[in-house]
C-alpha cells in the first residue's frame, strides 16, 4: 500500500472534474476490510482524509459480516483473501441476505482472475492493490452516488406500498390525505360528488376510489361519460338511452349510461360543458331518480351515485348565465377540490418512480431517476399536471441508458422551461383575506424550495439566506411538508 500510504501526508488534490456536489454526504459509511493493518489503516485514512467519509476497519470478513447485519452501510471495499471468511464468502453472503450494500473488491495482481468472479457475482468493481488513491476516490464517488440511487428507489418503492396510496391513488401530500380521508366518509353514502381541478389533476382516478371505496356496499360499475365530447342529441341518447325507432338510425332499443351504472357510479367528465337544455334533464334525473328514454313514456327508476368533474370553476359558470345554479348547488353536495402537481411537491419523486416502474418493459429493472433529473422535475411548475409528468417519465424511459433516467432524457420544456409570466386569478367568491393567505403560502413553498436547493438541503445555510431563525425555517418546513433531505447532494 506504498502508493496510498505516502500520499496520506500532503492534502490529496480533489479527483478532476468533480464538483462541490459531487461528494457524498457525510451519513454515507464505509466498511474496509483488510487484514494487513497497515494496508487498512492507509485505506481508512485516505478515504477520510480526501471524501470527508465516515469509514469502519475490519481485519476478517467474520466481523465485517457481523457489522452489516448490525447497522447500515452503505459501500464495502474488501480484500478477498481474508482469514475466517473470505472476501467471496462475504460477498455472497452480502447477496443471499439481500443486504443494500455495494462491494468493491481489492486483490494483487496475480489474482485477477478472481476479481473477475466476484463481479460475475455481483461486486460493483475490483481494485488491484496498491490501489491509485484518485482512481480509489473516484470510484467510491459513483459507488456512492449509485447507491444512493438505489437506496431512493427502495426507498420510494417501499412508499408505494404502504400508507401512501388511497384505492390506487397515489400521494403523501397533506391536501390529499385529507381528501382520501374526506371519501373514505362518504363512501358508504350516495352522496352526489363534484371534483373541481386543473387539467390533468387526477380527476377520473378520484372518482374511481371513490366507487372503489363504495364497493363493499354498491356493486355495480363505474360508467364515464364525457359531456365535452358530446353535442346535445348525442349526449341526450348516451346518458338516457333511446326506443327503436325514436329517430333516423335508432334501429334497436338502447340503455343509456344512468342504466347502465345502476347500482354503481356515474361519472360525468367536464360537467361544465353541459348544454343548457340538457341540464335541465340531468337536474330532473338527480332529484328525481328517473328519466325516460328518448323516445319513450315508461319512468325508469335508477339507484346511481353521480360524480361530476370540471376544470373550470362552476360558480363563475353559474355568474356568467352558462351554467343552472340549481344544477350547481345539486351537484355541490360533496366538493372536491383537487390541488394542481406543483402544489404537491412531495409527490413528484413518488409520481416519478410509480411511473417509471409503470413503463418499464417487463422482465426489465425498473429505471432510477438521477439526482439532476430529480432536481429538474422537483423545480418545474407542471402545468399539465400528473399527466404531464407520466408522459414525460414515459418518455425518459424510453430513451435511458443503462437504466438511469438523466437530465437529457427530459422533454426539453421540463429542461428548459420557456419564461412566463405569472397571472394570479382573483376570485370573487372567496374572501380577500382566505386568497391572500393561499398566495403567501404558495409563495413562502416556492422560496423555501429554492433555498433549499441552493443550499443543499442545509437547514443553517437555508436560514441565513431567508433572513430567519432556524427555529423558524424548522417550523416553516414542519408547516408546508417540505422535506430538506430531498435537496441533500450526493
């Protein structure tokens, strides 16, 4: 260990082409295992010395073992000559018990070979000894950061499958817990609901839980409509269904959608572009629970819970004479008010890997979003939404390479968002102060974020740019959900 050992005693220069950022964080720990002291100490100390890292020595793989069972670790540098347990015994047991940690190997020259097997098994990468200090830093850099992207991935994986998804829908967003806590009351009722929400919000897979959250009580099917693709003849015989012969092509009876969700859930997209004439109908049918088909006299009596869904805002409808008040207050029952993409920020990393195991071919694993990716999508307003967002991970999953999605496999209005003006609604019907209170919410979330990145996800430096206290930045983040280890580098 000659080479390593007489650099330890000079500042080691930073490996080229590295970055500030680059370097893990300081929670990252190292196991060495090397029985030659002198060897371990040199590898100890290098690593500590230039990475800043937190790093463990072994003299036998049995004790290494005994230390990853007992606490997490996240790379293990090895000899494979070890007395006990050999450095290939440690990696294999590393494997059968699944441990997430990642190996590198040392060995001496004339044991090449050997390296190679335990790559074939799994070890990230082999190291000749006595290893090139700048070669060794720069090699448990991306180790590190590989790691740290796998660890994520696990991470999120596991998210997906406990609390954070209500009847397939997926979010750790307060707003939506409340929402998910919201239909799990109503679900045993049938309660007219209305969902009011931008583009791409979600909508149809709202009302979805909701029927799946009824089911245990309703058993008949979910059925949508949408209203904005339909004129109003069209809509009239979709909804109530026609008699033979009720006009030109009718040439059998047909059920409308009201009886085809008997029973179940009628969901009715876009209610906002409902003609006049036809809302009429649909408010007779909600207080009633009966229609007629066109062309028919016979009352059909019908056991339906409506949803209806808009991205526009019905009272400012009903203002403008473009929408029946009475219809609104009928559909208004129950409201939910869906929030757009970029106020739910927490979501997008657990969007992000939902969507990209999604579009992953099968028998393939599952592609990880870089750290800069993930800064680029955690920065970009969405205007689209979760729509938006799964095309654009769907997309990135196509072009990744070696299975990590990167700044460059990003549409180019994520990478490059176009600078716009931004036009804050006034909303007459809600209260003044009710408004002022949501803009400075929103835009005490975008500054904290924005610190946050620029400071790395340090609570101190975040402080001192905001020109606050750090009780009170700590306060701020418990408040809006932000978390700051999503900022760390590494």
């Amino acid at each position: 260990m000659t080479s390593a050992a007489t650099t330890i005693g000079r500042p080691m220069a930073k490996p080229s082409g590295s970055t500030p950022g680059d370097f893990p964080s300081l929670h990252q720990r190292i196991l060495v295992v090397e029985d030659n002291e002198d060897a371990g100490e040199s590898l100890k100390l290098l690593l500590e010395t230039a990475l800043g890292l937190s790093v463990d020595l072994v003299a036998d793989g049995v004790r290494a073992l005994e230390l990853l069972n007992e606490s997490p670790y996240s790379v293990v540098i090895t000899d494979l000559r070890l007395p006990g347990l050999s450095g290939m015994e440690l990696l294999r047991e590393t494997q059968a018990k699944g441990l997430p940690v990642t190996v590198v190997v040392t060995t001496g020259h004339g044991s090449i070979d050997e390296a190679v097997e335990a790559m074939r098994m799994g070890a990230y990468d082999f190291l000749t000894k006595p290893p090139d200090p700048e070669h060794l830093c720069l090699l448990v850099q991306r180790a590190l950061r590989e790691r740290s992207l796998q660890d994520e991935l696990v991470a999120l994986r596991a998210q997906l499958q406990e609390g954070r998804s209500f009847q397939n829908v997926l979010s750790k967003n307060p707003r939506m817990l409340e929402i998910f806590d919201l239909i799990g009351h109503v679900a045993e009722t049938t309660t007219t609901i209305l969902i009011e929400g931008e583009t791409g919000t979600g909508k149809e897979q709202i009302a979805r839980a909701v029927h799946q959250a009824s089911s245990a009580h309703r058993k008949g099917p979910i059925v949508v409509v949408n209203c904005a693709a339909l004129s109003e003849s069209l809509l009239e015989s979709e909804l109530f269904g026609h008699e033979k012969g009720s006009f030109t092509g009718a040439t059998t009876q047909r059920k409308g959608r009201f009886e085809l969700a008997n029973g179940g859930t009628l969901f009715l997209d876009e209610v906002g572009d409902i003609p006049l004439p036809m809302q009429v109908k649909l408010l007779r049918v909600l207080q009633e629970r009966q229609f007629e088909r066109v062309g028919g006299t016979e009352s059909i009596n019908v056991d339906v819970r409506v949803v209806g869904a808009t991205n526009r805002a019905l009272l400012k409808l009903v203002e403008e004479g473009k929408f029946r008040e009475d219809l609104y207050y009928r559909l208004n029952v129950f409201k939910i008010d869906l929030p757009p993409l970029r106020e739910r920020f927490e979501d997008i990393p657990l969007l992000a890997t939902h969507f990209s195991q999604k579009y992953t071919r099968p028998g393939q694993t599952p592609c990880q979003v870089s750290p800069e990716a993930m800064e680029l999508l955690l920065e970009y307003s969405w205007p689209g939404n979760i729509r938006q967002l799964e095309n654009a991970i769907e997309r990135a999953v196509v072009t990744a390479k070696d299975g990590v999605i990167r700044p460059e496999n990003l549409p180019t209005d994520v990478t490059k968002p176009s600078p716009t003006k931004a036009k804050v609604a006034v909303d007459l019907a809600r209260p003044l102060p009710e408004q002022l209170t949501e803009l400075t919410a929103n835009f005490e979330k975008r500054y904290l974020r924005r610190a946050l990145k620029k400071c790395g996800g340090h609570i101190g430096r975040c402080a001192k740019i905001c020109g606050l206290s750090r009780r009170s930045i700590t306060y701020k983040l418990a408040q809006y959900e932000i978390d700051p280890s999503l900022f760390k580098r590494g």
